[in-house]
C-alpha cells in the first residue's frame, strides 16, 4: 500500500491527547484512522483490545473493519470497531443490565398501548415517538422536555406520554434504541468506578465521521475520553458531509471543536486522492453555495479524467433505460466492471425503477444493507393480499394468508394461527376455507375474521377480472394499511413505506391480470439480489457515507427529490449531494429527467450549480 503523506503522517502519529482531523472528502480520514490504529499497536505496543473505534452506520462499520485487515492483520478483528449504539449495548449488558431491545415495530405497539392507557386522543403515535427520540438523542428527561414546552398542551401530552412510556419499559426490562444512549450516558455519568475502567480499557478512542455526532453521542464520548490524558481522544470528520440532522446530530460539534475542547490539537488534511480533478471541482461548485461551514478547499494530484456527464431523460423510466445502456457500453468498451459501479438516489422509493430495469435487462445488482423493493415490508402485505385474492386455495395462497391474518391488527396471535394450521392439517383444507369454517369462541376475533373474509370473498370471486392495481388501491384504503405501516415502525424522515406502496401500485399498473403481475413481482423476489458485493451497488446516499466506487450514477436531479421536498434544509440537502458526488473516483453520471408522472420535472437547483462554471457532455435520451 502507498505511504501516507506528511500530513497523514503527522495526524496519525499524534500522541497523548485530544485531536481532531477536519478533511475533505477522500483525503484518506479513514484510511489514517487505520494506519493510526496499526501505529499504537506495532510502535507503541498498545494492545489491541485496548482501542476502541467508532462510527455511526453500519455500512462505515463494516468498511472500517474491512480496512483494517491490511493493516494489522490477524490482529485486525480484536481492536473493537463498531457503531456507537451497539458500543452502548454491548457496555451496557456487560455491567449486568439485563433487557431487549424493542423493534421499531415493537415500540410502536408500545407506544400505543401507553397513549390508550392515557386516554389521549389529539397525537399520533408516529409523532410522538419522534418527539420522544428528538428529546433523548439531545440527553432531555421527561421532566426536563416537561418544563421546556410548559404552555403547550401537546406537548404536556406527549410529557405524560413520555413518563409513562419510559416507566413501562422499565418495568419490563425493555429498551429502544434511544435508551441505549441515554442509559449508557447515565452509567458512565453516575458511576466513577464504571467511567474510569472504561476510561483505562479503550486508552484509544477514535472516531470516523465524527461531524454526525448527536448531543447525546457527543457526551458519552466526552465521558469516555481518558481523564489523565495517559491515552488519546482521535476523530476525524467534514462538516460537508453532516447530513444526519433528523437524528438531532449538529454540525457544531465539529465547527466549534475548538471551544469544546480548548486544549485540543486541530490538523488538516489538504489533498484528495479519491477523484478526478473534474469530479472535485463538480464537487466544489456546489458546496461553496453553503454558507454554513469551514471553508477548505478541494485539491488532487490524480490525474485529468472524462468530465462529469450529465444524463438527461424524458421520464423515471427512461432514465433508469438510459443507466443500463450507459452501464453496458462501460462494461463492453472499458476495464470497469459491475462491481466498480454504483447507483445513488435520495429516497428508498426510486430503486423501484431501477430494479426493474436493471431485472428485465439482466444487470446484476444488490442492495447493501439494505433489502430489495419487492422484499419491503409494505409492499409483501400488499402482494400477500393479492396472492390470496388470485388463489386462495393454493399453497402459495397458505402462505400469503398467514402473512396478512393480522395485518392491519386482528387481534390474532401466533396461537390462533397455529390452531388454524392444525384445524387445516386435520380437514385437509387449504387455510383460507379453515378460517371460514373454524369454530372461533372469541366475539372479537370472530368479527375480525368475519370482516375479513367478507371483504375478500367479493374480490376471490371476481379476481379473473380485476385489475391489480385495483385491487391494491382496494386492499389499501378498505383497510388502512397506509395507516397501518406507517404506525407499524420508526417514523422516517421520508414516509418511505407509502412511496413505496404508491411505487407498486404503479407498477401494477402496466398489468391487466393479478395473475400475470403476481408473476412478475415473484421474479424479482429470489432473482439478481445477492448478499456478497457483486453487481453493480444500489443505495440510498445516506448509505454511502464513507464508501467509494470507481463509477457512480447519480440519479433524480430533479426538485422534490434531490433537495427532497420534504427537508426545508437546504444547506443539509445540498450537502447530502456533496456526499453522494464525493463518492465517485473516476466517472461521475449526474442523472436527471423532464417529467414525472405526467408531469413537467424541474432540473435540480445542485445540477445548475454543479454545472455553473464548465460546460459538460451531454448525452441526452
Ligand atoms: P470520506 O470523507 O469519503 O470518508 P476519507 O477522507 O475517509 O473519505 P479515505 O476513504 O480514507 O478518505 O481515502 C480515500 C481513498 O484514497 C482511498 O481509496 C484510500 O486508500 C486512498 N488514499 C488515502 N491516502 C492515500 C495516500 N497517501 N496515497 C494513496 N492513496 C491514498
Ligand atoms: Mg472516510
């Protein structure tokens, strides 16, 4: 491997102490971190248990850990690299507290039974629990979070909520994933003897992507870092690429590193060894229109490469034609590869399109960390509805039955379903004719299942001639299962579940016959996705935080989706495009189309900026 540079040399040989790394994208942050981790064990002799290196998703986990192989070797896999919620679990259960962790879904069910006990009408569950989050990742008790919003009746609400919430939990030894930084934050705040041995154990403390720290993050570390300075607090960051607001996360823990830690060292790293002069100046035409941060400048010895392409397409679905044409012609003409190339969007929702382009054209692709469109959640309980519309007395229909029985809540439980197995078995039935003939005792269940059957016996006999996306738009609002899965997990910051829904429908669409859609979809179900990093990667930017490819595709410059019309920040907005561009080393594809659903499309203001000052290829549809 090549040597690091007299900058990285000197970050990464700091001593004793408390140091901060601001850098551009590529500049080799990360890379640094490693060599660091491999100098304290092989020069200075530190054992490598007694380093400990942190970072906030699960993909720049797993990139660290990969990383570090070259380094140490052997040796790699006992330094402890990981996110920081699973460093909190891991403390936590092993200072002796027993409990679980609630699923998004659980919480919710959670959160529910709370507000009913309480009898309060005028909030959803959804909002409340964001509130309750916000109020945890900023360290702000009920008590306090009580005070703050004295005067606004909500929020007292949600105060009472939040009381009664955290009490239950505790009562049932439960956590959520909240909790697991609060109560670390807690232990280690209130228990000397706890704070110093872990102060003594991980002497290391080192952090990638530091600029994504929350206020509650902020403060374990801060009571993590070794109190007699026998040891170091390392961390590295860009507050260009903070893009995780919505967790609470600021970017000022970075920009005023200096007041909070004023004894603290601040190093620089200048040169960029990830990209192309041309991808670097795309890369600074659009974030010097951000007001808000250190300014730095982007500069490389790599040499000249192609200029950014921009791809222009009539509609979603011409572009995603657009990518797979571009993708082979690279695979048929250059030394690239699948693997060398990614595809970034903003919202989960737009891989739809991709992946059925890609499917039909067979580019093979997989979504890291991630699960592919047909496998989601909410889409599953819409085409399990559908399976038993089509054939219900299949086994195919068995199982999408089980699948929806309590979806939305039925009050069924994995007992009740059992019996219905057994009762199936015995009268050699297929399970939806045993659920209508099943002896039920209780009233509500048996009202539950009577509506059930009753709005879908309709749909079984006609289904022959209903369309699919009929039948979907039926299924969702006779049942509210737009309601339902959107209760049924974490708030996102993108109503996610009913874009994706909404997605399906579209593509249901095309398709005259439930049968012949139902076929489709299955195609994709078991097909292209593969959990090993082969194909071409799809994700969302916010996951490709850290990562780097050779190619990377950009796609939906268009307003509403990149800046996504959901975030009123736009300096975050235009920064979450900064990370995405910032990923690519040698050809960047910035994608865009005219019209979405009918509907004229407006250019991304980032696209105007990135092109503000050179003039670029264009290749158009
Ligand atoms: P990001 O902000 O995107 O996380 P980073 O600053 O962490 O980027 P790295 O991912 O560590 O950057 O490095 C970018 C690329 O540059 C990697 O492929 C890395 O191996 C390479 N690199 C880093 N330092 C050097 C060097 N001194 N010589 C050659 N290549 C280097
Ligand atoms: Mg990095």
């Amino acid at each position: 491997m090549s040597d690091l540079n007299p900058e990285q040399q000197k970050a990464s040989e700091f001593t004793d102490g408390v140091c901060v790394v601001i850098a551009v994208p590529g500049s080799g942050k990360t890379r640094t971190m490693m060599e660091r981790i491999g100098i304290l064990v092989n020069k200075h002799g530190i054992p490598p248990e007694n380093i400990l290196g942190l970072t906030f998703t699960r993909n720049a986990a797993d990139e660290m850990r990969h990383r570090l192989v070259p380094v140490l070797g052997e040796m790699s896999s006992r330094v402890f690299l990981t996110t920081i919620h699973s460093f909190c679990y891991t403390l936590l259960r092993s200072e002796g507290i027993v409990f679980e962790i609630l699923s998004g879904r659980e919480q919710m069910i959670f959160i529910k039974e709370v507000i009913k006990k309480l009898k309060i009408r005028e909030v959803s569950a959804g909002m409340v629990l964001g509130e309750i989050s916000l109020a945890k990742n900023n360290l702000i008790g009920c008590e306090e979070f009580r005070v703050m919003h004295a005067g606004d009746r909500t929020m007292v609400r949600i105060a009472d909520i939040y009381e009664a919430y955290d009490r239950e939990k505790s009562a049932r030894m439960l956590m959520d994933f909240d909790d697991l930084l609060v109560r670390t934050h807690d232990m280690l705040n209130n228990r000397i003897d706890i704070r110093e041995k872990y102060q003594e154990v991980f002497c290391h403390l080192l952090v990638d992507e530091f600029q994504d720290t929350n206020p509650a993050q902020m403060e374990i570390l801060k009571l993590l870092i070794p109190e007699n300075r026998q040891g170091s607090f390392w961390c590295t960051g860009d507050d260009h690429q903070a893009i995780f607001s919505f967790t609470g996360a600021s970017v000022g823990n970075i920009i005023h590193f200096k007041s909070i830690f004023p004894d603290s060292q601040q190093m620089i790293l200048h040169v960029n060894y990830r990209s192309t002069p041309q991808i670097l100046a795309a890369c600074q035409n659009l974030i010097r229109h951000n007001e808000k941060q250190i300014h730095k400048t982007l500069k490389t010895d790599n040499p000249d490469g192609e200029e950014v392409i921009v791809l222009e397409s009539s509609s979603e679905e011409t572009e995603a034609i657009n990518l797979v044409h571009e993708i082979q012609t690279l695979k048929e003409s250059t030394d690239y590869d699948y693997q060398d190339m990614a595809v970034l969007y903003r919202c989960n929702f737009q891989s739809r399109i991709i992946e059925e382009v890609f499917s039909q054209h067979k580019i093979p692709y997989h979504i890291e960390n991630g699960l592919c469109f047909y496998d989601r959640r909410e889409v599953k309980i819409l085409l399990d509805y559908l399976r038993v519309i089509s054939s219900p007395e299949t086994d195919e229909g068995d199982e999408a039955l089980a699948g929806i029985l309590n979806v939305p809540n039925r009050y069924i439980g994995r007992k009740f379903i059992g019996e219905l197995r057994s009762f199936a078995a015995e009268k050699q039935f297929h399970l939806y004719r045993a659920l209508k003939e099943l002896p039920v005792t209780l009233p509500y269940i048996r009202k539950n299942i009577q509506a059930l059957t009753g709005f879908l016996d309709p749909l079984i006999s006609e289904a022959g001639h209903i369309r699919p996306a009929e039948a979907i738009s039926l299924v969702r609002t006779s049942l509210d299962i737009d309601r339902y899965v959107s209760e049924e997990d974490m708030p996102s910051p993108d109503d996610v579940k009913i874009q994706n829904m909404d997605q399906l429908l579209l593509s249901a669409a095309r398709y005259d016959d439930i049968r012949a859609f139902l076929d489709y979809a299955a195609g994709f179900q078991n097909e292209s996705v593969s959990d090993n990093r082969e194909g071409v990667s799809l994700m969302t930017i916010h996951k490709a935080k850290g990562l780097e490819f050779p190619v990377v595709f950009l796609v939906g410059m268009v307003e509403g989706i990149l800046p996504t019309r959901r975030n009123e920040n736009i300096e975050e907005e235009r920064r979450i495009c900064f990370v995405a561009i910032s990923r690519a080393m040698h050809l960047l594809y910035l994608s865009h189309y005219m019209t979405c659903l009918g509907q004229a499309a407006r250019t991304s203001r980032f696209l105007c900026e990135i092109l503000g000052q050179e003039t670029d290829k264009k290749v158009s549809a």
